[in-house]
C-alpha cells in the first residue's frame, strides 16, 4: 500500500482538508470571458455590414445597435432582450459575434427546416405510413377508374 493511503488512514476526516495532498477537482461549469471587442475590417467595417453578411434578416436590427460597433460587441444577450430582439436572432448574432471573434469569414447560414412535414425526426414512421397509405389510395383509385374506362368483354 503506498505511503498517501497509510497515512490517510491514520488521519481523521476532520484533518483531510488540511492535508496538502493535490486532489483531482472537476468543475461542472466552464466560464468564458466575453473576450476583446475585434477591431472593424475594410469588408465589414460596421454593424449594418455584419448583420447583412450573416444574413437571417438580421440587418432589421441594426437599429436596436445604433450602428454602433463598441455597442454591437459590448451587449450582451440580456442587452440584446431589452432592445426587442427575439430569441432566435439573438442566439444568431452572438454565435456569429463568437465566430467573427475567431476570425471566420461572415456568411449566410439557411434556416434548416424539419422534414416530415415540419415536424421532425420523430415523426418520420408516421409520415412513412400516411404516404404509404395516400399512394395505395391513388393506385385503388387509378385501378377504378381504368376498368370503368374498360370494361371487361
């Protein structure tokens, strides 16, 4: 047994946190620090440019900015609330923020769209079954009106 364990069962519990033994110690959150505010470029060289280039209609809102940079890069998600931008805008602009930060070029991303009838992944063996059933439908109704067309001689 080494000599941490035979030492640790000679001390009593109230004495283990005064012990200077490095102990592994895991962290629930990771915190980032909202980092510098980068400097404008000659292709974006203001916010009604960066909104624009991100696409989403995300130029609406150049106003809630002023089109002001040191504005645009300082408010927050919470800043972003009070002036009347929605959700999903919001999420939309600071990852891009994030992103620009980094130094990728500004691009429009598309909306995705569910499938399936707009209602998602989950959704899919039912929309398999209802097509499958509109298409056994169709055919029935072709296969009708044919022999109505021609009748057996």
């Amino acid at each position: 047994m080494s000599i941490i364990f035979q030492t640790l069962k000679t001390v009593q519990r109230s004495q283990i946190g005064q012990l200077a033994i490095p102990l592994r110690q895991y962290s629930q959150m990771v915190t980032f620090s909202k980092g510098q505010t980068p400097p404008p470029t000659d292709t974006v060289p203001d916010v009604a440019t960066f909104l624009e280039k991100i696409g989403r209609d995300a130029q609406e809102h150049t106003d809630a900015f002023e089109n002001d940079w040191e504005t645009f890069w300082k408010l927050g998600s919470a800043g972003m609330k009070e002036k009347g931008i929605d959700v999903a805008a919001r999420k939309y602009i600071l990852d891009w923020q994030e992103r620009y930060r980094k130094g990728t070029e500004l691009y429009h991303i598309k909306q995705g769209k569910k499938k399936f009838d707009g209602k998602g992944e989950r959704y899919f063996k039912v929309y398999r079954a209802l097509k499958r059933r509109e298409a056994r439908i169709a055919e029935k109704e072709l296969r009708e009106r044919w022999k109505s067309e021609h009748p057996a001689n």
